[in-house]
C-alpha cells in the first residue's frame, strides 16, 4: 500500500513537471478563456457540486464536527457564486508570466533586464473549505504554475467535483488537464509522501492550522511559503488623533475575531492612557471583548483583569485583548521586537517623525500608519486574491498573490558581445 | 568541547542579531563611511595582511595545498588593492536599504505600498580565498545585515586579520562591531552549529565546493542560497551570423575554463554543422581543448572523441568540450531541458521569433541572445558585486547582490481608515 501510494503520488509529480512546461508557456488568452469556463461550468453545475458536498456534510455530521467546522465545509448558490466571481477576477489581472523589467544597456553593449516566469510546480496543502480548490487552482493556472492540490478528507467529495470541472475547462481550452492535480486519496501518508517530491516539485504552501504548518516545515526538503503566527499590534501614540485611535482599536480588534490579521495586543502611549483606555474599555465592553492588562492598564479599567507575561505572546483569535501602557514609541517598538510575530502592526499618531521611525524600525510583513491591521489582504493591498499570507522573509512576504507564485530570471540581449 | 562550540556560536548568534537590528536603521552615509575607513586602512596595512597571510601560505605548504590553492589563497598589494577597491564600489552603490516602491491609492483609501528591508543576519560559509571576507562583509553591511562569516581554516591568520580591520572600521563608524563577526575556530563542528541557529540567522550563502553546499542544505533548517552546477549551453541556430557564432562559442568556452558561466556543451543547427563546425574545432584545438561530439559531430571533425551520454550532465570546468549536432531549435531546448543545469544558457541567431522563443522556453537563471554566457555576473549585470549566484528559483535567481539580500515588507498609510 504505501509503495503504491508513493508510485501514486510520483506519477502525480511527474505529470505535473510535465504539464508545467507547456502551461508556462501557453498565452494569456487561453489562460483566461479556461478561467472563464470554468467560472461558467462551476455556475451551470451548482446542484451538483452541492450534491457532493452534502455528502461530505453527511458524513462530517457523523463524524461529529462542530458548526463552525460544518459552516465552513458547506456549498451554496451564494458560496459556488463567489467562487466563479473569484476565478473571474483572477482572469481579469495582468499576467505576470513573461514581463521584462529594467531591461538596460551596460558599459559592454549588452542589455540586460529580467523576465518574469513560473515557479513550476506548486503543492497546495489546506484544510476544510472547498472553495480553496478553485481560488488555488485559478492562481497557479494565471501565474503558469501545474499545481498539486492536496485538501482535507472531509471535504474530499466537494474537493473531487469542483476539480473535475477545473480539468474539463482546462481540457476544453487546449490546456492540459494535469496543469491542476487533486490528489485522489485521502491517506493521511499521502502528505509525507509528496513533502519528499523535491525533483517535482517547486514550492509547498501549507494552509491550515499551526500543527499542519510545523509538520510541513519539520518534514519537507522543498522550500515552503509558510504562515505561522498572527500576533497583531496597535500602538496608539500620545500625538494621535483619539478618534482615529478609538476607531481602529475597535476594527483592528472586532471587526472578526478569529483572523490572523485582527490585533491582539493594544499598547498605548502613558500619556493618553488615561484620557482614551476608559473610554476603548467601554466599548470593547459593548462587544463582549474581554480585556487583560498590564497594572497601569488595570488601574484606569476597574474590572480588567491582569495580564500574565503569557499573554503578550498569545494570538488568541478569540473576543480577548491584552492592553499595555507604555512609556513612548521606544518602548512600543521593543515591546512588538519581543513579542510580536512579525505579522502586522500599526500605529496611530499623527507624528511625521514617529510614523516614519514605526514604518522603518517595526520589522514585520506589514507596517501601517493610521490604519486598521485587518487590512493586511490580498484583496485590500489589490493582488488580487492570495494563496496565503507569508510571514516568511525570503521569497515572499506578507500577502501572496499572482507575483509570489512567480520568480525572475536574467535576460541577456546582445549583438554578438564577448568578455574580455 | 562540544558544549563549549555550541555555547560559543550561540553568543555569536545573539550579537549579530542584536547588531543587525542597529545596523538595518543606520543611515547611508555612516555606512559608507565605513565602508570607505576599511578600504583605506586594508591598504595602509597591507604590509602587516602579507605577514598573516605568509602564516596561512606556510601552513599550506607544510601541509601540501596545490599550487591552485595556493595561489588562491595568497594576498600581495595588488590583491589587497583590488579588495579596497571592491569595498569602495559597494559604497558607490545606491542603499537598497528604505526604499519604497509601487505607493498606490486603493478604493479603501489606505494607500499600498513596499518598503525594501534588510534581512537580518546572513552566515556566509566559504573556502580558500581571503578576498570574500571583506567582500562579503561589505555587501551586508551596505544591506543593513549582520554577518556571520565562516572562512576555510587554510586562511584562518588572513581572514583574521582582514576581520579586524573590518570590525575596527565599524568601530570608527559608530556601527555595532558585532554586524561583522569571523567564527573564531576552526572547528570543523563549528558549520553544523551554525546551520542550527535557525532562530538567530535568516540565510545561509555557502561558496565553494559541491560537498561543501550539498551538505549545507541536507544539514540546515535556515534557508540557503545556494549554487549548485553550471552546465551552460550555447546553441547555434541556422540563422545565425557565422561571426557572431563563432566569436561567442570560442569566448563562452575558452574565456576561463574554471567558472560556472563557462560553456560545456555546444549544440548546432544541422544546417550550418557542415560549415560551421570544422572552423571551430580548428579554433579549439589551437586553444588546446579537447573536443567530445556526437556521432554527426565526430563525422565531421575527424580527431573527435565520441561523447558519451555523462558528457552532455557534465560540467567540466576544464579545457573539454561536449558537442552536439541538432535538427532546430526545438531539438536544442529539449536538450537544454533534459540536460542543463538552469545556470546560463544562450542562442546565436539573427531570427526574431526563435530568439524570442528561446528567452520565454529555456528555464534557466540567465537566458541570452547573441551574448557570451560568461557575462552572468554581478558586475557585468550592474549589480555592483555578488555575493554569489543562486541556481535557486525561490527568492533570489542568478547573480545575488544587494537586493538579494534584502525583502520587502507592505508598507500603509492611512488617514483612519477601517475595514468595513
């Protein structure tokens, strides 16, 4: 079983390789005529599609999974509808794949610049939601990526029935139909197996919860475009606008709470503390926010609790918020230095100096000045759609789009030139 | 002993982390100036670098190093000069460092943007030649990284030496000594230390020898930037200018025979073999390289070897040859494909949409056109220096300079804004 399961997924990766290199080279029309058909397909076929994922209703029921995990499974008109809007705006974007940038003369008469060109192939690994089968799939076909897709068994007849149709509009657009694989079985190996594929292929991205990530990145001898923790901060200075500080408080933190981007921790500047904390306690209050704070915190918030040295490194992704006064921005850049995840921060001041000093010095994927974290997005930064949120550094960095699925390679035009 | 190592490298983890966050916001000027106060004091101390240098020599000597080595390993006032120098162009370069690019309004109002990042600590993992202390050096600091660098212990006295004049410039500077730190021992235990201290380094450059690299990447949980083989093509298309072909296949190949960018296999049109091919092995043979063809190839230049299939996965990095006759272009890519290395390969040809077919099929870190491979370089793509060249496709592809060592992190900018 499990040599056939490694011949299984070898044949997967293979196929892949080869599906690669003609999807890296076929034109953007075609690309998006099949990002249209399916779009089309997936609509036209909606009381299918919700066919089988009643099944993998079913059988979650019977499993015993709770509401939040069945919500998330489920397939409706409304949902199979976003799903076509999604893959029509995918084919709506630019192509990066072939753009040449900075293409100069240099001193020898050469010219050169670089070209922007597919990874290869991409593995996607995910967790419970059907519909990242067609947002993940819509992405690597747009940037000339085959992708391997890799989704949760509970979903696997949903899973099964949307990539049957990306394959028919690959199919129906002269494209190959291996350009997006969905691994057939729900062998929990399989993911092992595919994690040792490093001549098939290019890059894994892991989307699901901490412990899938960790293993990922324990096991896997290819590079991964990885998201770990979301430990969000605000930092409210005394040069800010109080509206604007008590509004984005509000959104960073209530606005969902179960989000990586949402903040977690809210550090305040001593000397608006007492001015703005009863107030932003109150109404966190109104939405049933429970607040923990340092003793500054809790000694102008009557019923807060006390935070534990625990809580500054917690991403709760729950109605919870740890509260810190500190002294000034020094104190605010050290405190996200050691406790942040390097996600999103933000501040609120209306200092030309400090804003510029918060962009610079807070070393996290996103850094914002008099905004909500919350818009840390593939959509909101205009990307488009993303395949992740990266808190890696090398590669890709924060939301990944179109360009993270992408690298650049050198193009040298010459007239005959030689070194001497 | 062990413990001792690993409680050593941990410290010097540490404070190249804690100096790479003072360094990552130091101003250009101060680390220009720094940059300029080694220049000028390696050469105001060349004569006490030779005496080191001399120790290395001697120990190499003893312990039978070949000439090659040695002459790699030896310093003289010409080599120390052309050092100063490098350092002095790295500071002519423009701070990558701070720069925001691509600040565009979204719908939201919050504009979008990217700033260009340090990315913290780099360990650098070389041999032999003493000269990539200051060079490496120079490049992160002028990034804003801290450095960890490991020379070869055959150059131990050298990179010493050259180290302390680097540390007493950031001294003089008011940078943080710690930004540029030699590994003290030579300890061969001390580079799987190194590639443990994932949680203090961000990247991993080793340069040298295959052995060296492959065990760098089995052994490391840091990424790599590595550099494995460079088996370059030049392929000779029908409608090529004969001078031009000529002129390129002599220089790719004969140029210098040790380097990655040097040509190992030749491939040519069936069409213009017959004519083309007799000239250029007469040009080889008076250069003294030994020609390996295939059955067309060996047909038509009498003293030929036949190449056996490992010629064509070969990289020589010697006066040898490989040579292959192919039908057209399509023949060439799929060789190219089968057989490259994804490091630099180049058509000659005066056909607009084979050249252009070319650029977009062949899947390597430089693509060329009528341009000798021996151009993939730092300094003739204008990128100032290399730290190395990447046969990678995630993060950074071909020659790595300074904005390989930097990322980009999403910078916002608001006025309130809050997501609704």
């Amino acid at each position: 079983m499990t040599e056939d399961l490694s011949r299984y997924l070898r044949a997967v990766g293979h196929n892949a390789r080869a599906a690669a290199r003609i999807l890296g080279r076929a034109e953007t029309a075609i690309k998006n005529r099949a990002l249209l058909t399916i779009a089309s397909t997936l609509e036209a076929e909606a009381a299918a599609l919700i066919a089988e994922n009643g099944k993998d209703l079913e059988a979650g029921r019977a499993q015993g999974l709770d509401d939040a995990m069945l919500d998330r499974l489920g397939l409706d008109q409304r949902r199979i509808r976003a799903m076509a809007e999604g893959l029509r705006e995918v084919a709506a974007l630019p192509d990066p794949v072939g753009e040449i940038s900075g293409l100069r003369y240099r001193p020898s008469g050469i010219q050169v610049g670089r070209m922007r060109v597919p990874l290869g192939v991409v593995a996607i690994i995910y967790e419970s939601r059907p519909n990242v089968t067609a947002d993940a799939a819509a992405l690597c076909l747009k940037s000339g990526n085959a992708c391997i897709l890799r989704g949760g068994s509970e979903a696997i007849h949903s899973n099964r029935a949307i990539a049957a149709r990306i394959r028919a509009g690959l199919e129906a657009a002269g494209l190959p139909v291996d350009a997006v694989q969905l691994v057939a079985t729900t062998d929990r190996a399989a993911v092992g197996e595919l994690l040792r594929l490093d001549d098939c292929i290019d890059v894994i991205v892991p989307r699901g919860g901490k412990g899938l990530i960790e293993r990922v990145v324990a096991e896997s001898r290819i590079p991964v475009i990885k998201h770990l923790d979301g430990n969000c901060h605000v930092y409210i200075d005394d040069r800010c606008d109080a509206d604007k500080a008590i509004r984005i408080a509000l959104n960073a933190k209530t606005q969902r709470y179960g989000v990586c981007n949402a903040m977690e921790t809210l550090l305040i500047a001593e000397a608006v503390a007492p001015r703005l904390l009863p107030e932003l306690a109150r109404r966190f209050r109104d939405k049933g926010v429970e607040l923990r704070g340092c003793p500054r915190t809790c000694a102008l918030i009557p019923d807060c609790l006390p935070a534990t040295e625990a809580d500054w490194d917690t991403e709760y992704l729950a109605p919870i918020l740890a509260i810190r006064v500190v002294a000034d921005l020094d104190m605010a850049i050290e405190h996200i230095h050691r406790h942040g995840s390097g996600h999103t921060d933000a501040i609120v001041t209306e200092d030309y100096s400090r804003a510029r000093r918060f962009l610079r010095e807070v070393d996290s994927s996103s850094v914002m000045v008099n905004a909500s974290t919350r818009f840390a997005d593939g959509y909101e930064y205009g990307l488009g759609a993303e395949i992740g949120i990266s808190t890696d550094k090398l590669h890709a960095r924060g939301p990944v789009g179109l360009e993270g699925l992408t690298t650049q390679k050198f193009v040298v035009l010459g007239d005959g030139q030689i070194r001497e």
